[in-house]
C-alpha cells in the first residue's frame, strides 16, 4: 500500500511533520512494508514556511529585522531544498503578535522588517520568492518594506516620509531608482487568502484596522491615506491596485507588493501544493491522509484538507481526514473530495491535555484506521 500523508500543523501542538511521522509510525505497527511519502502541508498561513522547509529539505534562516514598531525582532526566512526559492511569513517580522494589545498603533507601525527579509533572500541569490501575508500589525500598504529595498516615499519638500500608515497622505513622490536591481530578476508569488480591496468598507482599514488599534477615527485616516496611496502609485507607475481583490491584504501589503515587486496573488494551499509538488506524489497512492487541528464547514474556503483532498479527488483516490476539534458543517466536505473525517482524541480532556498529547493521538488513531485498512 502506498499512503500519501500530507497534514497541515496542529497548531501549538505538532507541526506539520510532527504529524506525518506520527502517522507513519501508526501505519507501520500494522502494515510493515507500507510506502509511506510525508508532504507536510500548509495553507499560507502560519507555519507555512516550516512546512515548506520541511517538505524540500530546506533550511531556515533566523534574522535581525526591524519589528512593527521599531527596536529588533528576529524572523525567518526559510531556503527551500532547489536552494533558489525563499519562503517568508510577514507576521514574523511585522505581525500583531510582536507587540502587546497596548502597544497597537497601526498609524506608526511598519512592514519595514518584512522589506529587509526580503532584502537577505534577494541577497542569498534567490531566483523565488513565496511570501505569506497574514496576521499584520501594519496598515502603512507596504511604505517600509518599499523602504528597506531602497525605495523612497517623499513629501512636497523632497524628505522621506516617516514610516507607518498614518504619514502616507504626505505622499507626492515615489522614487524607485534606488530601488535593489535584484528585484527585476526575481520572480514573486503571495499566498493570499482575502479578497478586500486596498481601500473603502471592505478595504485594508475598516475591515483589518480595529484589531491593530485603530478607533474610528483613525480608521478614516488610514482609509484615506492609502486611497491618496494607490492614486499616487496609479499616477507614478501606472499600476491600479485600490479595487485589486487582495490588495487590502497585511494592512495593504499587499497592494505593495504587486506596485513595487509585480507580485502574483495567489490562494495560499494553492502555493503550497505547488511548490511541494503533491499532485507527482499522490500519484499511484491507494490512501491519502491529511489532517488539521480543527476542522469545519470553513475548511471549504482554502484550508489544507480541502486542498489535498481536491488534489486527490483527481485520481480517484480517497482521503482521510484526522482533526482534533470537528465542527458544525463538515457535511459538505465529502461532496469535495473528503471520504471520511476522524477525531484522535479518546476521551473527554481538557484544551492543555489535547494539545500535549497530539502525537500519542494521532499515532494511536492512524494504527486503528491501518487495522481497518489491512483488512480491506
């Protein structure tokens, strides 16, 4: 029997690894001579670039960057196994969860680290550059990362602008002749899950700003400044990016990178599964096995199971699902390629008990289900 175990991460508990070596080890207590090919997965969000990294043999790289409200941080950057593909998340050098709720000012927090991330991939060589753009403190439409590549953001007087999103309404110049060469030779996808466009209700501000502090007040401020943002980059540079779905994206990072690094958007399982190359290892499976920690009718819209199983249901071949929490309207799932959906935990616990016990869990459950296999 050949298994496909492609699981995302149990968050707080396994990474996606974790999980797949558990699932080995259960299988091969009943089926010895099971070929067993790991892919740990993602969907773009948090863990992606371990996933990654894990899944190519690649390594990750710690960094001192600038954090969302200045001082250091130390992020990652992941080098996937080709040695040409770089892998970051923002959120490790400007997410939310760098600094204390108090602490929370989208006017002056920047995505400065993330520009010089990618500023230490661009100068490790890379030909790739996948970016995930979750979990943002920022809403300054990616001003510091076009800073820390050597861009320049100028006022009326020629002087650079401060950073954060509460300056952008002073901006009358985008300067992009200094900005890194090595940005014309790269190319760059974003795992991007929301469709909000840059600016307006449903936009970067209004619908992302109250979690990073803003009042309603500054949530006008914001909005404004980047719609005078996306004027000035449509004038400058020819580049439309206000209705872009996806645009709004990391406080507007995302509108930054299409402007300034001519980024592609893309549904962030849809990266992964890419550059992992499920579909060439589902191929022959008799089995696929997937996995997450929470599982519900939401899964439909992008998570990792739904994007395995949508892999698998191409050749015919089922997928197990195994979650720690299974939630209202999974139903729909195995009309999407799912076959069945399993709960590991074996008995009534507590969150702190599931959590320290995810790999006993998962072994345990993927030994009973390889019974069942066995005997098919």
């Amino acid at each position: 029997m050949k298994f496909v175990l492609a699981p995302d991460s149990f968050k707080e508990s396994m990474t996606a690894k974790e999980v797949a070596d558990a699932m080995e080890r259960g299988i091969k207590k009943i089926i010895p001579n099971a070929q067993c090919v790991k892919v740990p997965m993602a969907d773009g969000g948090e863990g992606t670039t371990q996933s990654l990294v894990d899944a190519t043999n690649g390594q990750i790289h710690k960094v001192d960057v600038m954090g969302p409200l200045g001082g250091t941080v130390k992020a990652e950057l992941g080098i996937l196994g080709d040695g040409e593909t770089a892998i970051i998340e923002m959120a490790s050098a400007s997410g939310i969860q760098l600094i204390s709720k108090e602490e929370r000012n989208p006017l002056i927090a920047t995505t400065y680290g993330t520009g010089q991330l990618i500023k230490k991939a661009l100068d490790m060589g890379v030909k790739n550059l996948l970016i995930g753009i979750g979990g943002s403190a920022t809403n300054d439409g990616g001003a510091g990362m076009f800073q820390a590549l050597g861009g320049q953001l100028l006022d009326k007087d020629g002087k650079e602008l401060p950073r954060g999103g509460g300056a952008l309404d002073k901006l009358y110049k985008i300067d992009i002749s200094n900005l890194d060469p090595k940005l014309k030779n790269i190319n760059v996808e974003v795992a991007c899950d929301v469709n909000n466009p840059l600016t307006g209700k449903t936009g970067a501000s209004h619908i992302f700003g109250p979690q990073k502090g803003a009042t309603p007040e500054i949530i006008e401020k914001l909005d404004n400044n980047l719609k005078h943002y996306g004027n000035i980059i449509k004038e400058q540079l020819g580049i439309e990016v206000d209705n872009v779905p996806g645009a709004g994206a990391a406080g507007g990072l995302g509108a930054g990178l299409m402007a300034f690094l001519s980024a592609k958007l893309i549904r962030g399982v849809e990266l992964v599964i890419k550059y992992t190359e499920l579909e060439k290892h589902v191929m022959g499976a008799d089995y696929v096995w997937t996995g997450e920690g929470s599982i519900d009718g939401q899964t439909l819209y992008g998570k990792t199971p739904f994007g395995v199983a949508s892999v698998a249901q191409k050749h015919n071949i089922p997928t197990l699902v195994l979650a720690g929490s299974i939630g209202e309207g999974v139903d729909v799932l195995y009309n999407h390629g799912i076959t069945s959906i399993i709960g590991i935990l074996q008995s009534p616990c507590t969150l702190e008990e599931a959590l320290e016990n995810g790999v006993i869990n998962i072994e345990r459950t993927s030994e009973n289900l390889a019974r069942i296999l066995a005997k098919m």
